[in-house]
C-alpha cells in the first residue's frame, strides 16, 4: 500500500523494474484515453485521469520515484486520503512531524514526494525562487578513461518548463477553472487517526486551479523531459562509486531560481587485461617453460600505455609474482604499482625436433621416467 491507499506501478500497470520512457508511453496512453474532454459527463473517467496524473507526476520523475519506492519498502503505508490530524477515533495527537526514521522526517519525504505543482498557490510556492531539484546518473566510463582521465559525453533527460504553455499546463489562449479536489487551496491533506500530512493537490499539481483545456504538449502537467547531451571531464585516478557535481546542471528552478545540479556516479567498465586494486594494477602474464627455465626478459604493457621491460630470472615458477614501481595509477600526488604473475604455460604439443630436444633435456638430467 502506499499513500491514498494506491499502487503508482498499478494504476499506470507497469511492472516496478519498468524504465521512465515505459513508464511514459503508459500515461501518455492512459491519460489520453481518461481525459475528461474524452469522457463527458464521466465522474469515474475524472477521478481515474487524476489518479493517472498523480502516479505519473512521482514515477514519472526518477527522484521522486526513488522517494516513493523508499516508502514502499518502510512497510506499506496506507493512509486514507482526507483524514486530519484529530478527525477520527482514538486520536494520539502525534503527527508524522514527529517521526524521525531511516530517510529522515517522514512528512519532508511526504511532502517532497508530492511537491509537483509548479506556480503553486500555497505557502510553499509563494516564497518566490527556488532552486531546481538535483538530478542523479550512473554512467559506465571505460577502465583506461578512469584511470588516465578524459572527456566522455552523458545523455540526460531534465524536467523544463513546457514552452508551449509556459509552464502553466493550460492551452494557450484558454482560461483555468477553481479546482473542484482542493477547493483552490492547492493542498489535501491525508493519513489515519492522528496522522496527517498536508500535500499538493494531485488534482490541480497544487496549483489550486485546473485548465479549461489542457496544453497537449506537456498533457497539463507544465513540465516535459527535454533530452541533453553533456561532455563532462573524467579526473585521472576515478574509480567506481566516484561523484562529480555538475552545478547548475540539474532541473530547472521555479520563479527565476537557480537550476538544481547534475551529479554523476562513475561506474568503471571492465578490461581483459588490467585488474584494479586501489592505486595498484595486477596482470598475469604467460611465458613458455624455456623462458622460465633459462630465464628472460619480456615487455609488459601498463596503464600508461608504455611497455616496461621485466628480466625473468632463470628457474621462475609458475605463479612468482614482480612488481614495476611507480607503474600503477596516478591520482593527484600518490602513484600505485603494477604487479606481474608470470604463468608459465606447458604445450600440449610438440614436433618432432621438439620431442627429441626434450628426451635429450631427459637424458641430460638424468631423469628415468
């Protein structure tokens, strides 16, 4: 359950590992079927297109899903939408104010899980400008690009002003109606007994008024995802779990404030030959039992792209381990090493020449068997 008592993934039926476009296209279908200009006269078409509108303003925005997903998983919350704080039968006059747990105050989660309405009439909204909401990425770089450092480009999908209707999710041109749900409030107010918490109305987005004909750009909601391409620069010596802040890179602010940040959590791709310990790099490295009997000196290749030449002494074994200081990651003044296995490799065949040189080597060593 979750609050008012609805499943956000079930009243758009998409499944919870749905991805944003998915989740998307289902409303866009959806709201256009429930539209009431669709559905004269149809109370039931109404309430199902704002029970619509709501599930997709939290699943449609991927901080605000991550927020919903976290209240799922606190145990189902499922709260009556309407009940106030005192209203009912065995009031504990204790609010969700006073609840601190895992993700912090319960009502700021609330609150800012529904916080959807842009130009809102309520207190909220007439502080003037608010900065944009920060916006959140995992991006795989490639392991040569982590380690030496580079540039890469990210596609991202930021929430803007719809520029067909500035915002307001009306037509242009047309007029906007006193929201029935909130009265032109712009907030409701759900929970149980004692518990309440205040929210934007999902009727009007808590804009208190609805328009008399919806922007078909934006579907009423004022906001539309515009993709961007951004090239960010990759420090030298980043590994997986890595942030950047990108300032100024996020969502858009309301009324003139400031846009949110871009942050980006680095995910470091895999290589088939380097493997990455801190600021060390490990490789492992074949060579054939003659090398490792005689002894030699091979090339071996390093993060910095340079080849380092390693003497092999005379009798190495399989698993002996070499280290090339100062040939492992740079970041900023520390340097790591790079460690070389050699592993020696037996053939599984050999020519005839090679057959008598090795019964020689037998005789030689005076070996029976």
């Amino acid at each position: 359950m979750v609050p008012g008592g609805k499943d956000f993934y079930g009243v758009l039926s998409v499944p919870e590992k749905a991805s944003q476009e998915e989740i998307k296209k289902a409303y866009r279908k959806l709201a256009k079927t429930h539209h009431p200009d669709a559905n004269p006269n149809n109370d039931k078409a109404a309430e199902r297109f704002k029970e619509i509108g709501e599930a997709y303003t939290v699943l449609g925005d991927p901080e605000k899903r991550k927020q919903y997903d976290q209240i799922r998983r606190l145990g189902g919350l499922g709260f009556d939408r309407g009940q106030t704080r005192g209203s009912g039968p065995g009031d504990l006059g204790f609010s969700f104010d006073d609840l601190q747990g895992g993700f912090g105050n319960i009502s700021d989660l609330f609150s800012s899980l529904f916080d959807v309405g842009r130009g809102a009439p309520h207190a909220e909204h007439r502080s003037g400008r608010q900065k944009g909401q920060n916006v959140e990425y995992i991006v795989e770089i490639p392991f040569l690009t982590a380690v030496r450092g580079g540039k890469i480009s990210v596609d991202v999908a930021i929430t803007e002003d719809c520029i067909t209707c500035d915002g307001d999710g009306a037509k242009p041109g047309t007029k906007f109606l006193r929201c029935n749900e909130c009265v032109g409030t712009g907030t409701v107010s759900f929970g149980q007994g004692g518990f309440s918490v205040n929210r934007p109305c999902p009727g009007c987005f808590g804009r208190g008024r609805t328009p008399q004909i919806i922007c078909e750009s934006c579907l009423g909601q004022g906001a539309v995802q515009q993709p961007r391409k951004i090239q960010v620069n990759v420090r030298p010596g980043v590994d997986s779990g890595s942030k950047v802040r990108l300032s100024g890179q996020g969502e858009r602010g309301r009324g003139g404030g400031p846009s949110g940040d871009l942050i980006i959590t680095y995910k470091v791709g895999f290589h088939r030959f380097f493997i990455r310990k801190g600021l060390d790099i490990h490789v492992s490295v074949p060579i054939n039992i003659v090398q490792a009997t005689l002894g030699s000196k091979i090339r071996v290749r390093t993060v910095s792209g340079k080849k380092v030449a390693l003497s092999i002494p005379k009798g190495t074994q399989s698993g002996t381990r070499f280290r090339l200081s100062g040939q492992g990651i740079e970041k900023e003044d520390r340097v790591g090493n790079q460690y070389v296995e050699i592993l020696v490799q037996v053939p599984e065949e050999l020519s005839e020449e090679e057959k008598e040189a090795m019964k020689d080597f037998k005789e030689a060593s005076g070996l029976r068997h």
